[in-house]
C-alpha cells in the first residue's frame, strides 16, 4: 500500500480509511489520488437559453438550419464511410496561362472566369474516363450505384453555413457554359437563394480551400457521393521544369474517396489524370 501510494503522490496520513477496522484499502488511496472537483466560477455558468447572447467572454450560438443539418451529414459520412485520402503537388502554370486567354474571348465576356473552372473540367473529364467512381453506396441493398449523369458539387461558404450546391448534367456542358453555370451557382449561394433542389442529388464535389489562402485538406466526403476533391492555394514557388529550376505556379489537390467503392489503384488514377490534364491542359478537350 505504501508503494502504491508513493507512486501515485498521496500522503497516507491524509488518507480516509474504509477498510474494517479502520484500514487503508486500495480504493482509498486511488480516491485520494484523484483531483478534486472545482466549482466552476459564477461568471462561466450559462443558461442553456439558445440565444447567442454574450457572457463572461464567451457566445452561444445555436446550431440550427442549414448549420446543423451540415453537422449531422458531416458526421454520419465520416463515420459511415471508409474515408482515403491521397495529395499530388502539381505546376499548373499553363492552367494559369490558359485562364488568362478565356479571359479574352468572345465566349467568355462578362463571365468570371477562374482556375476553378479548369479544375472543374479536368475533373469531369478524368470520371468520363474512369466512370466507377461517379457512384453511390446503396446499404439496404448492398450495392454499388454507378450513376450516368454527373452532379457536380462545389462547397460554398455563405452566412448560413457550409451548404453543397451542384451542378445538374455538368459533364454534358461546354466550358462556357460550365463557366456560368458556376458563377450562377455561386452568386445564388452568397444570396441564400440556393433551394433544396439545387442540393440534392450531387454524385461528386470540389471543396476550393485556396480561396482562404490553405494549401490543403482531407476533406470529408459528402452524403451519398464516393469521392470529393479539394483545391489548395495556388502560388509562384521554384520548381523544375525542363530540367532548371523556374517560378512556377505550383498548387496542391487532394481527393477523398470512399474505399468502400473506389480501391486505391481508382483512387490514384483519377487523381493523377486530374494532375495530368492540369499540368497540360490540352489535354481538357481530348476525351477517352
């Protein structure tokens, strides 16, 4: 028992025996070991009232609306799915350069036109070539649904919380008019237009963290999809090109997936002709 009570800290002599006869047991002494409750100050106790009012430092903000109903999806899909995640570094230089030449054309007036939009593309164009990964995962029937259509997805950051609108049929549009189809996506989105309609029935997503200046994530997948992409920053680094070292513009992609649905090899195969078509994106408009 002296042992015991050495090894945890505790001095016997201030020890309440419970034992027969007024002995020591080993309970007493983990007991004394054990830190004692502090009361919490007046100043940090708060009425569960909900309505986000400042005390003591601190808000409460009730979780409600679209917030909660992203927490609930968020946390039945990691811990539903079997998430994977691998990162490729990749010089998207001539994506850059490229942005900058839709800019100019006719097609392209008064539509914003970003990287996004490349990346947008390169990713439809990797799942019409590797079309398994477009799927869903039907538990009820043990099943693998591998759908036809692309949804594609792009999280957006509004007042209202992280919400997922996505785009209907996006693998049948030009670039042009995936180029507006994002704008008008994202505008109705800062404007809390997006309805329900416009959420549902996503089959894949691209997370954009660049846009916060972050180089990357692991993001986690969205209810019912097999896989989503994230975009880091893009930014001027060294790089070896051609065998010198140049500025070039360097950004990182990463895509989760669902291990349940898409294996390593598929994994690594869309996420490497995504890398590809960035890094050479002539390569958008060569299909198969």
């Amino acid at each position: 028992m002296r042992k015991l009570a050495r090894d945890l800290g505790v001095d016997l002599a201030t020890v309440t025996p419970s034992g027969p006869g007024g002995v020591v047991t080993r309970e007493d002494v983990h007991a004394a070991a054990r830190p004692a409750a502090v009361p919490a100050p007046v100043e940090a106790v708060f009425s569960a009232t909900g309505t986000g009012e400042t005390i003591a430092g601190e808000r409460r903000v009730p979780v409600k609306g679209v917030r909660k109903a992203t927490a609930q999806a968020m946390v039945a899909s990691a811990f539903s799915a079997p998430h994977v995640t691998e990162w490729v570094t990749v010089d998207v230089t001539r994506t850059v350069r490229l942005v900058r030449k839709l800019r100019e054309l006719p097609d392209f007036a008064g539509i914003k036109v970003s990287p996004l939009l490349v990346v947008a593309r390169a990713l439809l164009v990797a799942i019409s070539r590797h079309p398994d990964v477009n799927a869903s995962w039907d538990e009820p029937n043990q099943e693998i649904v591998i759908r036809d259509r692309i949804n594609l997805g792009i999280a957006a950051a509004t007042p209202r919380g992280l919400i997922v609108p996505n785009i209907k049929d996006a693998g049948a549009k030009s670039l042009a008019a995936l180029a507006t189809a994002l704008n008008e996506l994202v505008a109705t989105a800062r404007e809390g237009r997006t309805s329900p309609a416009d959420m549902s029935g996503g089959t894949v997503t691209i997370t954009n963290v660049g846009v916060f200046g972050v180089d990357g994530g692991t993001p986690i997948l969205n209810p019912g999809e097999a896989a989503i992409l994230a975009v880091g920053a893009i930014r001027e680094q060294p790089w070896v090109h051609k065998g010198k070292v140049k500025p070039r513009h360097v950004t990182t992609l990463s895509l989760s997936f669902d291990h349940r649905m898409v294996d390593g090899e598929l994994g690594s195969r869309v996420l490497a002709d995504i890398a590809e078509m960035l890094e050479r994106p002539k390569l958008l408009f060569v299909r198969g």
